[in-house]
C-alpha cells in the first residue's frame, strides 16, 4: 500500500483493540482481566501515565471487554454491535467526557444525572472521564456522592496524566492503575510490525530512532512514522528519523561511549563538535549516554538475555562487543559520573561546555586503575600467576627459577621489606618478572617469604615504585 491510498493515520489504524493487542503494560492489563472474568470489577478505576501510552485505549478496551455481547474469555469480540460502537465513539451506554475542555459543574451533571436510568443495550452503563485532573473542584463534589454509591450498573474509568492532582478522596474510591513508559524496544517490534502491514521499508535503526524520539509513547512513535512515510514516501532511513528529532545515530553514540572508556579525549572533543555542528539535541544526547551506560552495568551484572535490558538485538550486539574486558568497576563509576552531569544539565546554560568537561572527567575515571586493580594486579605478581594487565614495554616471561640476579622492582624485595622481616628459609615459588630487565645485582637474593597482604602491601616503600611502572596508572580518589 502507498503514502498516497493510506488515509488513515496509522495511530488510529493501529490501535490496539483487544487486551492482547496493548504494548507494554502486562501488569495491568493482566490485572483487568483477571477482574472480568473473575466477575469482581470494581466501581471505578484510576488510570495515571503520561500521554500516548494507551489509557484512552485501555479504557475503550475494558468498555468493550464489560459490554461485548460475545466475549472470548475476557476479551472483547470486537464484532458484535456493542464493541463496533464503542470502538468509534457512538454507544449511548459509554460516555466519554474529556475534563480537559469540559470541566465544570454543568458538565458533569448529564453524567450524574443519566447514571440512574439503566443501560440501553448493554451491561453497564460506563463513564470514561479523560485528564479528570482538570475537574473542578465543585465538578467533583458533585460527582462524588454518585462515586461512593454507583448503582449497580454503572462504572467509571478516569485517566489522567498527573495522578497527584486528583483529589485524595476521589484516588481512595478508585482502583488506581499506574501505566509505564512502553520500552524502546517494545515499540521497534509494534512499529517493524505496522511496517510490513503497511509495506513500509525501513531501516532497523530508523525504527529504533523512531521509538528513541518518542520516549515511551506508542502514539508519538506511530505519528512519527506517519509523518516521515508523508515526507519520504516508503522508505524510512535513520538519517531522516534522526534529523526529525534531533538525535545522534547509534552508531555515533556507540562510537561515543566507546571514546569515553578508552579514555580518548580527542575523539570525545571532535564528536561533541559534530553532534553541536549538526544540530544534535545536547540534553538528549546526555540522556541517551546515560541509557547506554546504564545498559552496560546491566548487561554486565544480569547478561545480554536479561528483560532488564532496555533494547534491541543490535544494540545488544554492540553493548556485549564493549562490555568485553571492561571492569565493570569503571562502567560504573563512569555511569555515576553522568548522572551527576544529568542533574547539573538542568540549571546550565550552555549544555556543550558542561557535556565536554564531563564526559572528559568520565573519560579519565574510566581508564584509571583504582587501588583494587592494582592490588589484585600486584597479589597475582606475588603469587606467581601470569599478570595479563596493564600492558607492559616488554613481555612479562616467567622465570625458570629464581635467579640470583633480581629485576629492578623485584617481588621477592617487596614482600621482603627489610625492617619488617628476617629472612627465613622458605620454598621459592616460581614468580613472574616484572618487565623493565634490570641492570645485574651481585647480591644474592633473601628467600621469598609467604604472600603478604594488603596492608603489607600498601605499607611497603617499594609499592610506589610498583605503580609507578603502570602505564597510566594514576591513582585518584574514588568517591
Ligand atoms: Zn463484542
């Protein structure tokens, strides 16, 4: 099918109209359900989120669902002439009534006043009240006597984007539902499905722009992706979804985190000066930096597989491709530092400056060893285990036996610190050498003692030396 034959909007073509159809909000409509067919619906419910997430359609669905006249299980048959006319508004037994523009006393009073005469072709008799934070004062007192005591035919649904609003005596007669965000990759699935419905071609990140943009509402994605079939016909690129928005393509913000954990300021510095250049929306790179980072503490605590993973199958790729060999250490504290960044984002003026000296802070805290690294570092040294970081000028090889000739920074000499030790006899184990070979010594070496711990360590004069000969091994104050 062509932009041009389509003349439905593909919000409303695409709404869903059974509970099997909603997108991302199984807790409560796992809950409805249960209520009709258990046959215990409450008198009336709250449901709160913020705009295009589906309470308007959620609503019309449990409408049709008490209404239907042949109702598979608990879901509507979407045939009959109950749900057909509840789906486009016409039933005389479903009100809706949008406090938005009519939020007065007078308003409500057909409500109140129709709710004693019983249904004329169904069940019940249902009001929907959409943002019923906008009812006065007055509108609710009205109301109210009827919510405490509804005839026995009759239920309401009130939605709303700001639940802190509404009265507390209207919540408590209320059963109250909180819808989420829907997912970004629960959207990328629900619009790659529209696509082929629609005969729609586009890319996989095109979609994934798409969802990214409208931050967890399924109606502000589909109009999205009307708006550019519009523009560009049937062909959807991610460079026409990211211009839409504002967005950096996920590719660059990849690339981005990627400079971040190598510690690579320059190309930090270039691609902020790209992103700026073209337009990018600071605030919202900031925010998706954070995601990203966030999905890597994810993926390395919980694994690629986990539902706490907000994203796609390629962003996951990408996240285990950078994730390998990365203290998990670091992808935290570089997380926590763009956290700080979000909060700071919000009383600045000028978001580039703050985003560069940020992401250059996070930059060193990620290719920074802490103590713990180098601890375990120099304990595996001391135990004789192969050393496989920090990479070293030269080849760390084992020594066949302990020579009498030591290295410079020798192990045996640190764990042996002349004012703490006497020499014993001990069997020497074999220890690898510490790189940088060592002009030759006639002194003859104590023997090793036991492996010394932490505090030995740390109290050693010699373990400075050790840091010292760490590539980049500045050691800063973890907060
Ligand atoms: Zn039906």
């Amino acid at each position: 099918m062509s932009a041009q034959s389509r003349h439905v909007a593909l919000p409303l073509k695409y709404r869903p109209m059974t509970f099997a159809d909603v997108v991302g909000q199984e807790p409560v409509v796992r809950t409805l359900r249960h209520a009709i067919e258990a046959g215990r619906v409450a008198n009336a419910y709250l449901f709160v989120g913020p705009r295009g997430i589906g309470k308007t359609t959620l609503s019309r669905i449990f409408a049709k669902a008490l209404n239907c006249m042949s109702p598979n299980g608990s879901e509507p048959c979407g045939e009959c002439a109950n749900c057909r006319e509840i789906a486009t508004g016409r039933s005389l037994d479903v009100v809706e009534l949008d406090a938005a523009s009519h939020n007065k006393v007078e308003d409500v009073k057909p409500i109140i006043e129709s709710v004693q005469f019983r249904p004329t072709s169904s069940r019940y008799k249902i009001f929907i009240v959409d943002e019923c934070h906008m009812l006065s004062n007055a509108a609710w007192n009205a109301m109210l006597k009827t919510l405490e005591e509804p005839p026995p035919h009759v239920r309401f649904v009130f939605a709303t984007t700001e639940g802190d609003k509404v009265l507390a005596t209207i919540v408590s007669r209320c059963q109250r539902f909180d819808l989420r965000r829907i997912q970004t990759h629960d959207i990328v699935a629900r619009l790659r499905h529209v696509c082929v419905q629609e005969g729609i071609d586009a890319e996989e990140d095109a979609l994934l722009a798409i969802a990214r943009g409208a931050e967890g509402g399924m109606r502000d994605a589909l109009s999205s992706l009307d708006q550019l079939v519009a523009f560009r016909g049937d062909k959807v690129t991610e460079a026409d979804a990211l211009g839409v928005f504002g967005l950096v393509s996920r590719s660059a913000l990849e690339g981005l985190a990627g400079a971040i954990l190598r510690g690579d300021v320059a190309s930090i510095l270039q691609s902020i000066e790209m992103f700026e250049s073209a337009g990018k929306n600071m605030r919202r790179l900031s925010g998706e930096l954070l995601q990203h980072f966030r999905n890597l503490v994810v993926l390395q605590a919980l694994g690629p597989s986990s539902p706490s993973l907000a994203a796609t199958p390629d962003q996951i790729r990408a996240l285990s491709e950078q994730a390998k060999g990365v203290d998990p250490n670091r992808v935290f504290r570089v997380c926590d530092q763009l956290v700080e960044m979000e909060d700071k984002l919000r009383y600045v003026l000028s978001a580039r400056t703050l985003i560069e000296m940020s992401l250059i802070r996070a930059s060193r805290i990620a290719a920074t060893a802490t103590i713990e690294e180098l601890m375990r570092v120099v304990r595996d040294m001391k135990s004789g285990r192969k050393v496989a970081a920090p990479p070293a000028p030269a080849p760390a090889t084992p020594v066949p036996k302990v020579s009498p000739e030591p290295p410079a920074v020798s192990i045996a000499e640190l764990s042996a610190p002349a004012s703490a030790r006497s020499p014993e006899p001990a069997p020497a184990p074999k220890v690898a050498a510490v790189p940088k070979p060592a002009p030759a010594s006639a002194a003859p070496e104590p023997p090793i003692p036991p492996p010394a711990d932490a505090a030995d360590i740390l109290n050693d004069p010699k373990f400075n030396d050790i840091l010292g000969s760490f590539p980049g091994a500045t050691v800063v104050n973890i907060r």
